[in-house]
C-alpha cells in the first residue's frame, strides 16, 4: 500500500466540499497490474468513502502514465469537512496487485489531489 499526505490544502472552512480529483503517475517494469484499491484517506490511514479501484481491467504502461480518479463533481461518498481536507492526515492511499504471473515493480512519481468547493 503506497499512502500520500500532506497536501497543504488552506479550503475555507466555510466552504462545501464538491468534487475530489486525484491523480497519480504510475509505470511498471514490464508485465500488467491492477489498482484493486485506491481511496482517501482521513488520520493517515482511515479509509472514507468510495474505494475507487477494480480488479476488472489491467494496465501495463512502461511509460509514465496518469492516471485519474474521482472529479470536480466527485465526493467519494466520503462526506468531508474542509477541516478534515485541510489536515496533515488527510490523503490517497493506493494498492496495485500484479496480474501477469511474474514479479514486477510499479512506481509512482507523483500524486496530485485538486479540492473543488463552494464557498457559503
């Protein structure tokens, strides 16, 4: 499992959260994987909302890929305050599962999570 925090985020506090979008470049050394889970996370690793990930496709990008989930729109089902977006511990935690049959190694470069709200 690969978690990312820290964002930094400054949502008014009397804003309304409408949309999370996350983004994450992935590449593998060769050979296909799954994403069979990825979701937000709130106190470092307290799983909220929507899992976003499937065991139904595969990817097998030996490029940097980016890869996207959730949207302006999007709220993951997770009912979150600005405050809870705001804090350290909150963040994206991802789990990628082989599918190919032989080892392989999945990076990730980077994360980046867009906030979307509105304001009172």
């Amino acid at each position: 499992m690969l978690y990312g925090y820290n964002f930094g985020f400054s949502t008014p506090l009397t804003a309304t959260i409408a949309g999370i979008l996350v983004e994450i470049e992935l590449k593998t050394s060769g050979g296909s994987y799954k994403i069979p889970d990825i979701r937000l996370v709130t106190n470092y690793s307290t799983g909220v909302g929507d899992n976003k990930g499937s065991l139904v496709g595969t990817h097998n990008e030996t490029t940097d890929t980016v890869k996207s989930f959730g949207g302006s729109s999007d709220t993951w089902n997770a009912s979150l305050t600005p405050s809870q977006v705001n804090a350290a511990g909150f963040g994206v935690q991802i789990a990628v599962k082989e599918d190919s049959g032989t080892p392989i190694t999945v990076s990730c470069d980077h994360m980046r999570v867009t906030i979307t709200y509105t304001e009172s």
